[in-house]
C-alpha cells in the first residue's frame, strides 16, 4: 500500500539530524544513497513537491530540479543559495529556502578570526613553534598590524553588520560598499567599488555569491587597494577573480590575503598554496557542531512548517511564499 507521507529528495550527504528530522512526516529518499540517480528521479519525480538540500556544495540545478513537476519548495542548508539556481526557481513558482541568522554570530567569529590570523600572520608563528624554529630565533614581527588599518566591507547584510560591530569593538574603523545603502548604518557607504578601494587599506567580502557577484574583486579593485592591501574573502569564491588575486599576490600589488572560500573547492589553486604568507581555511565560516546543527534543523523545520500547511519560517527575498 503506498504511504500517506509525502515524499521528499535529498541532495548532499544524508546528515542524521536531516534524516531523523524529516522522517517523521516525509518518506526522505537521499539521492547520495541511491544506486542509480536517474532512476531514482524518474521514479519519484511526478509525485514530489519537496526537495532538501544537506550543505552548500552541491548544486540544485534546473536539470534535477525540471524532473518534478509539482515543486513548491526546495529547503537548503546555508545561508547563501548560489548553488540553487533561483533563476528557474522564481520562474517556476517554486519558493527557496535557506538558513539566516542561526549562523550569523558564528560567520563574524571566524571572519575576525581569519582577518587577526591574515594581519598577524598567526598561522605562519605557529608553525614556527611546532617546526622547532623558536629555540633558534623569535619569529619575525608581522609586517602588518590592524592598528592602523581601515576595513571596507563588501557587503553590509546581516553576516556583514555582525562583523561590522566586532570591528567597533577592535577600534577599526568601517566603510563599505552595497549596491544600496543599509537605511540607519552609521558607517560611511560607497556606491563604488573602486573608489572604496583606494580609500582603504583591508576589504571584507562578505556579498552573496552568484551572476551578480561574479568577479566582483577583480584586477583593477586589487590594483586600487594597493601594496598595503589585504582581501579577507568569507563569501563564495566566484566572488573573487582568482587567477587576478593569485597575480596580484605574486606581483605583491597587494600586500596579502585571507581566504575561507575558493572557485572550486575543495580543490585550491597550487599557487595559492605555495604562498606562505597568505591564509587559507576550508570553508569553514560556521563550521561548529552547535551551529551547524542548528542550520540543519531550519532546514528540517521550513519544511516541516510547508508539509503542515503553514508558511515556510526563512523563504529568500526572489522567491517570497505565496501561499
Ligand atoms: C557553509 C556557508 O555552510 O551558509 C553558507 O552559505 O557558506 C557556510 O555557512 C559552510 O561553511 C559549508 O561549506
């Protein structure tokens, strides 16, 4: 007899807290699991209104996505949703949800984290010790301090403010650049780019991934931030052209760089790796057990919300719940 539950797939790794959670109103089919996609797709796609989607690596495309029909919700962990394509999405009337503010804190921890690291060189003193250098002389004082430092952040949503305010509290001062100034932000804002740029010495990207902010941080923005110049990348790597910063490191047009996120990660350019004095993380802006089952949660409850006829909790702006 076929079950009443509605059914719902499953891209990316089928994370316990996701199963468990959706388990109880959803017959859940990861298609991780399945021994043959395709089939699987075909076999469930006329029916299926729900799709869940367990971290931000893997893409929900218009292929997988075309398969169903009757889609009115795809429910994905991570705050930023490039890896949903939207475009198809809003055309289809299907509503995206992601996982906002639940993460938020966390992503402005380590965003300061990798900015302290990148400007004191404090992964480099490290190794320092562990390679058993210290004993034959004191690791060299950063080249770099935050003391005289300006941010621009690229960026000023939520993730941005809860740096922006960690930065007060360093005695930082903070500009940035949105397309639009963030109404009741006391910091000045720069409609462009470039001219921000020349005016600072350190940019925190921190924008949304996708066409729009493709190669935002390109040749001539690394050019006008000049030899002092240090880029701390926490948002997706598309935002960043990197063959242009690999160069600009290189050519030392800019001093240095900090970055979470990469083109293709998890692979890393080989250049960027043989670059001793810039830091690199594995995409790691919320990765705390705490925080990332509460991510996995909300992408539990939007979806609980929806199969209980409600509204989903945290719909994105392009694609508002409409009933
Ligand atoms: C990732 C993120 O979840 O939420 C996002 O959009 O990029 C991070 O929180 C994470 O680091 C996984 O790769």
């Amino acid at each position: 007899m076929a079950s009443e539950k509605p059914d719902v797939l499953l891209v990316g790794p089928p994370k316990p807290l996701i199963v468990k959670g959706l388990s109880a109103k959803f017959n859940v089919h990861p298609l991780a699991n399945a021994a043959d996609g395709k089939k699987l797709l075909a076999d469930i796609g006329a029916r299926t209104r729900a799709i869940a989607c367990s971290v931000v690596s893997e893409n929900v495309t218009r292929d997988i996505m075309a398969h169903f029909p009757k889609l009115e919700i795809v429910s994905t962990f991570g705050v930023g949703y490039s890896h949903v394509d939207v475009a198809w999405a809003t055309s289809h009337n299907v509503t995206i949800t992601n996982t906002p503010d639940v993460l938020t804190e966390e992503v402005a921890d380590t965003a300061m984290g990798l900015l302290l690291s990148t400007v004191r060189e404090l992964p480099q003193a490290e190794r320092h010790v562990r390679a058993g250098k210290w004993a034959n002389a004191d690791y060299p004082l950063s080249v770099a301090t935050l003391r005289d430092r300006t941010v621009g952040m690229v960026g000023m949503g939520a993730i941005g403010q809860a740096i922006a305010r960690r930065l007060d509290a360093f005695k930082v001062p903070v500009v940035y650049h949105s397309r639009n100034a963030v109404p009741g932000l006391a910091y000045r804002h720069y409609p462009n780019l470039i001219e921000m740029a020349r005016a600072v010495d350190t940019l925190m990207v921190i924008v949304p991934g996708g066409p729009a902010t493709r190669n935002l941080i390109n040749a001539q923005v690394l050019e006008a931030l000049g030899p002092k110049g240090i880029v701390i990348n926490m948002a997706r790597g598309s935002v960043v052209d990197e063959p242009a910063l690999i160069k600009a490191l290189q050519d030392r047009v800019i001093l240095s760089a900090g970055l979470d996120v990469f083109v293709d990660e998890p692979r890393v350019p080989s250049e960027l790796i043989a670059m001793d004095h810039i830091v690199l993380f594995p995409h790691l802006g919320s990765a705390s057990v705490a925080t990332r089952d509460r991510m996995d949660q909300l992408v539990v409850d939007n979806l609980l919300a929806w199969v209980a006829g409600q509204p989903p909790l945290t719909p994105v702006p392009e694609t508002p719940w409409k009933g």
